[in-house]
C-alpha cells in the first residue's frame, strides 16, 4: 500500500510542472553520475592490467643483489628445491651513451646477459617486431623501436657504445633485433647486449627471477630471506610508486565524480519538498484517515527510494554499456574533433583497455544509495510537519 502511494504522489499527472522536471532531473543526475564512474574505473581497471601485464612480461619478478653473497651454484641448488622458482639470468647493467651515424650519444641502459639463460627468464623473444632474439655473439645487440627511430638505424646496422671504463671487448655492436614492449620509456633506453661482450663477468649487477605466478613475488621474497637470508626485491616494491600512482587516481577520480551524485541528491531534497507543499492536502487526507506519521514519512523516503532505483539502475545499464562500446566511442570523437586522445607511440594500445569489475558497482551502487536515502530524510519529516485542519481549511 505504501508503495503504491508514493508512485502515484510522486507520478502524479496533477504534480506542478517543475516538480515533475526536477525528479527527471534527479534521476538523470543519477544516471548520468552512476554511468560515468563505472565507465571511468572500468577504463583505469582496463590501464593498471594492461600496465601490469606488459611490466610482468619484460621485467624480473625477483631481484637477487650481490649483496646477498649468492653463487651461482648455491642459486641453482635454491631454485631445484624452490618449485615457485621457474629460471633466472644474470645480468650486468650498465649506463652508456649509444651513438649512430645520423645521432650522437644518446643515454642508455645496457643489460649484458646470456641468451640461453634470459630466453627461459623473460618474454623479450615474445615481442620482438624486427630480426630475431640472438644474443649468441660479443657484438650482437637488441635494442627498442623507440631507440631505433631516434638513432635511424634498423636490424644489420652498426650502433656504438661508449667504453669509457673499459667494460666492453669492442665499442661497436651490430643490432640483431629491435623489440617494442609496449611501454614507451623502456623502449627508448633499454638495450640487451651478450655477456660474451664484457670484459669481465665476475661481478654482477643483480639476479633475476621469474616465478610460476608472478602474484606470489612478496612470499616468495620473503621466503628467500628467511630460509636462505637472500636479500631480494620484487616487482610490487621496484613499480610501487606507478601502481599507486594509478590507484590514487582511481580513488581521486571516484571522490570527483560522487560531487555529480551528491549535487543530484540535493535535486532530490528540492524536488521532494516541493512536493510536499504541493501535496499537503493529500497528506492531510491520509492523516485524518488514519495513517499514521511513520507512515506518512515511510511514504516520502519511499519516493526517494524510487527516484533512486531508477536513477541508479539507468546509470548502472549506461555505465557498462559505455565500458563496452569505449574504443567505438574514443574513436568517433577522435575522428569528429581530429585530435589523438590516446597517443599511439605512447601507450601501444590497439584497444582501449575495458575492465568492469563488480567490485566497482557494488560500491557505488551502495554509496549512491545511501547518499539519496540521506538525501529524503528531510522532505520525510516535513511531510509529517503537516497541519491537517489547514490543509483542509477546516
């Protein structure tokens, strides 16, 4: 019964004109606040797994120092016993100027390893877009697309390295593949190169590892140390700053975004109090009928309710659709104002990442709706403020 009176109040064909135009607005507010923030997280969840994934894929899981005074033959022992352990690769990093015949010294980072050991380890000879992952010779070199383009050079051509401290058997190396990881800076200064190059190989930079579940990297650092006192970093602690840089976004995004559906609750208080002056004879008559005021306030925070349910809904319905339909959308807008919101060279992305997790929607359907039920309190208990002998001009 309740309900049905709070429809009919609130739907009413008799309602003022502008009451009925601030509930649409009230419930479009909603939508249009819900629809956004779900669209928002689901593209920012779609970046952080792209972002994570294409890290995952180039980069260590674990490094190993050596600090830890590890051997080798100690680390191979570790990794038989540890089934977590997949492979690992030396590697001796190094920070040189590189230099072309059409550009000079140009910064960046060597990391001298062995082919064999670094294929099982990482997912370099996965992404390779030009010649092919060999490392087998002193002068084979593999460096990024990025760096490429800045050097002019393509795959057969010869690069040279600065050798200031002696670290290299010969200064110039010929370029056996160029990669493009996905992830524009390490594209422009990462470079890989044969430890058969270095003068020395008795020292290392660090170990790295590659795990059966990259996800287990804290545990199985930790593990590490404990069992075998190896001191250890993973890729939560080396990327722990781009990771909550994306997550502090994500939550100052969602704080932005609620404004829009706490402005669309105070269109709820409006559009409610106004009908509850433009219905006071209305509740006069249920009051002299006998209902009773938690009734009558039940009735108005219903109507809030309904304002909610369906503004709510709507956004959750247009919010996954636009999660879905994003890259259609970018792109017509890209093509209508002839601008690149997404820069390829950039990003690398086909697609613009898309991830909707219910997560997202349980919180925001339950904040949104807690913001709208605060938000009819007050018409709620004017309502029951009603005079009946007034309102009936008895």
């Amino acid at each position: 019964m309740n309900f049905l009176i709070a429809y009919r109040l609130l739907f009413s064909r008799y309602n003022l004109s502008f009451i009925s135009v601030i509930s649409k607005v009230s419930i479009f507010g909603l939508m249009l606040g819900v629809g956004i923030l779900i669209t928002v997280l689901s593209v920012m969840n779609g970046f952080e797994k792209e972002l994570r994934e294409k890290i995952l894929s180039f980069t260590s899981h674990i490094n190993i120092y050596p600090s830890s005074q590890v051997s080798v033959e100690k680390l191979g022992k570790i990794i038989n016993v540890n089934k977590s352990i997949q492979s690992y690769s030396i590697v001796h990093r190094n920070e040189v100027l590189s230099s072309s015949g059409d550009a000079k010294n140009i910064p960046v980072i060597v990391h001298n390893v062995n082919h064999h050991l670094e294929n099982k380890t990482s997912e370099i000879s996965n992404i390779i877009i030009d010649g092919e992952f060999r490392l087998l010779n002193p002068e084979d070199i593999i460096i990024g697309n990025v760096l490429a383009n800045n050097l002019s050079v393509n795959v057969g051509d010869t690069i040279e390295l600065s050798n200031y401290n002696n670290i290299y058997k010969q200064e110039f190396f010929k370029i056996s593949g160029i990669f493009d990881s996905g992830i524009y800076e390490y594209n422009q200064r990462f470079v890989y190169g044969s430890d058969l190059a270095l003068t020395s190989t008795d020292s290392y930079t660090y170990i790295k590892l590659k795990l059966s579940d990259p996800l287990d990297a804290v545990n199985t650092s930790k593990d590490l140390f404990t069992e075998h006192g190896i001191i250890s970093s993973n890729w939560t602690e080396t990327h722990n700053a781009l990771f909550q840089a994306i997550g502090n976004e994500k939550r100052v995004m969602f704080i932005i975004l609620m404004l829009i559906i706490a402005i669309t609750s105070f269109n709820i208080i409006s559009s409610l109090s106004l009908l509850v002056l433009n219905k006071q004879k209305d509740i006069a008559i249920l009051m002299s009928l006998g209902f009773s005021k938690i009734t009558i306030q039940s009735i108005f925070l219903i109507q809030g309710v309904m304002i909610g349910i369906f503004g709510i809904s709507l956004g959750i319905l247009l919010g996954i659709l636009l999660s879905s339909n994003i890259n259609e959308i970018v792109v017509s807008l890209e093509n209508l104002f002839n601008i690149s919101l997404i820069a390829p060279d950039i990003y690398h992305l086909d697609l613009i990442p898309s991830i909707v997790l219910m997560s997202d929607i349980y919180k925001i359907t339950f904040i949104s709706f807690l913001m709208v039920l605060l938000s009819s309190i007050y018409p709620a208990i004017k309502a029951i403020n009603v005079n009946p002998s007034q309102s009936l001009n008895l």
